[in-house]
C-alpha cells in the first residue's frame, strides 16, 4: 500500500496486517486441508462450528480497497483471479459439499472470517440441502448448416441453382428453412432441458454464450445440480438426446463437475 | 458429446466467468470490491454471452474482434454505451 501523497499519515490497518483474506467458500467442518493440497493456492481453513472457510491470505498491495477497484477493471488480471477462484473450489468437487462463494469475499483478518461464519447459520443449511450434489453443465450446440442439409435432403432438394424459376424457388425454400431451423431450436432446448431437468435435483437455464465464445448457435446453456446416485442417469439421458437429435446438427456438452454455483444463489444473498 | 473439465479455450472461460462473477454466494467482506466495476464487467460478458444477437440485429457490432470488448475506450464512454445496450437489450 502506498504511503500518503500529502504526507500525513493515513493508514487504515495496523502496518503489520500486509495481508487481508479472501474467501472462496465454505466447507463442512473436519474438511482436511489436503483436498486443497493440489489447488493452485496456498489455502487456509478457518474453521468455526460446523463451518470451515477456505479461504487465502492475499497482499493487501493487490486486493486493498484502491488496489482491487482498479485491478477488477483489468480482464486479464480479472480472468486470472477467477480462474484461480474456481480452481480451488473444484479441488473440493466430489470430495466434499463446497459452498461457492462470488467472486471478491475479502477479509481484514481471520477474526473476521470467524465473525462471518458465525453471523450466517444459514450456510449450515445450504451445507445440508446440497449434501453430495454437484453442478453439472450442459450445453447444446446447433451447427445450422447440418440441419438445412438434411431438412433440405428431406425434401429432395438437393438441386442447384439454375434457371431463374429454379432461383425464385430456392428462395422460398431458403425462407421455409429458416422457419423450420427456428422452430427446430426452439423445440429441440425444450426438450432437452425437461428432460435433463427431470433427472436432476434442480436445473437452471443461463443465456446463451454468444456464437464466437461457444464455437456455434447455443441451443441451452443448462446447469443442472445433480446427486452422485443420480449421476449415472442423468449422463443417460444426455447419452439419448445425442443420439436422438445428433443427426439434426446439435452437439451437446457436458461441463464439470463444477461446485453448485447455480443452485446457492437468491435464499443465501446477503 | 463432448465433455469438457478444464483447460482453457473461451468457452471453458466463459463457463468459469459467468459462474465465478454472477453466481455463487454473495457476501459482503470487509474490503468492498466497487460494485459497480464488478457489475460493468458482468454485463460486459453479459453482452457478449446473451445479447450479441439482439444488439447485432441493431446494428452494434463494436466488441466483434476483441472478446474483451472496448479496451482501449475511456471508462465513461463505455459505461454510456454500455446503458444504452442494457435498455436496449433489455438487461436489467
């Protein structure tokens, strides 16, 4: 932290706290440090009742108040905090139930870890409701050009352009096609998410990603919380919808397991 | 299918991103992260995850070529466009 340009003293925190706490989450209490051995982090666990708090010491010359407002603004340094965030959050991914915290949970010292445990009992629930479940991600991509192919095919139109007759019908084709590969779309993410959601504990639907993040037209971007007894069903039914809709041009993909990000949000918001 | 568990590439960012930044529990600490960069950031990536098709239909096309959009813009700017877009886009 960077003394006082006008030369009076204006420290905020006693010189000797350099470091503050940022906090990634929250785990169940008796959590041994070694499932965050391998995390990328040098990681602390505070832990108080049936709480633990995976947390780490961070310079307050990155993540102090100024520091931080000015680094956040920073994508690539941004992306590599995030990164890092998740990183160790999912080394507790089917070892133990992890609560993910939002990104920018920092900490003066471990008192105040303490005192924010114990100020938020309902984290104990949340630890309780989310007992052996993990959040997995599917995504459903369309390539359109596979299914004008086929719907195309389907009518025995695989001709070329040639005379302007021919031309006049091609267009009108290519508008009943735009129709049909919209309708398709529509209906094929329908599906898919009910039926995902229906071999799941809960499901959710996010945006689509935009086409150059997503290397194709989104379909669904579906997060989905899933018990490990129920794990092996629900890649079942992914399983059937590749088989049934791939054909059509629609590739689905499976992400995670991620820390049930989707599925601690509203109830727990402080 | 295709899985995917780790290891870069924008998609798996955009994954991490939209999670890491727009979920997960929200707590106050005691050093506040400005809010609004944080939420400037969201609805960047917002922007480029949900409305790139609604915001093309209008003629904007400004982040195309730069994932990370209007880097080299003064903060205000982007902050103006940035509140044009969300109406228009109708992000709340």
């Amino acid at each position: 932290m960077a003394s006082s340009r006008t030369g009076s003293s204006v420290w905020s925190v006693p010189p000797a706290s350099t470091d503050a706490w940022y906090v990634y989450g929250v785990v169940p209490k008796g959590t041994s440090p070694d499932v965050f051995a391998n995390a990328g982090a040098e990681i602390e666990l505070v832990e108080t009742g049936e709480l633990t708090a995976v947390a780490s010491r961070v310079p307050l010359e990155e993540y102090g108040a100024e520091a931080l407002e000015a680094n956040v603004k920073h994508p690539e340094w941004l992306e590599e905090k995030v990164n890092a965030h998740n990183a160790v959050l999912a080394a507790g991914v089917g070892v133990t139930t992890v609560l993910p915290f939002r990104f920018g949970a920092i900490y003066r010292d471990e008192e105040q870890v303490r005192g924010m445990l114990t100020k938020r009992p309902e984290l104990r629930d949340a630890l309780a409701r989310l007992d052996g479940a993990v959040e997995l991600g599917v995504k459903a991509l369309l390539d359109p050009e596979v299914l004008r192919a086929r719907l195309a095919h389907d009518r025995g139109l695989d001709a070329e352009v040639g005379s302007g007759r021919a031309y006049m019908l091609w267009k009108q084709l290519e508008r009943e096609l735009d129709e049909e590969v919209r309708s398709f779309a529509g209906s094929c993410a329908d599906e898919s998410h009910e039926r995902l959601a229906a071999a799941a504990d809960d499901a959710r639907v996010n945006p689509a990603q935009h086409p150059s993040v997503a290397g194709g037209e989104m379909l669904l971007n579906g997060a989905y919380l899933v018990r490990s007894d129920r794990d092996a069903a629900f890649r079942d039914v992914l399983r059937e919808l590749q088989a049934r809709y791939g054909d059509d041009g629609v590739t689905y993909e499976l992400t995670g397991p991620w820390p049930p990000y989707n599925f601690v949000g509203d109830e727990e918001q402080a | 299918m295709r899985s995917s568990t780790g290891g870069g590439g924008p998609a798996q960012l955009a994954d991490v991103l939209e999670r890491v930044l727009d979920k997960g529990i929200v707590i106050a600490g005691d050093i506040q992260v400005n809010l609004l960069d944080i939420e400037l950031l969201t609805i960047r990536l917002r922007l480029l995850i949900a409305s790139a098709d609604k915001a093309r239909e209008m003629g904007i096309d400004w982040w195309e070529g730069d994932p990370f959009l209007g880097r080299g813009q003064k903060n205000g700017e982007l902050e103006d466009r940035l509140k044009r877009l969300e109406r228009a886009a109708g992000i709340d």
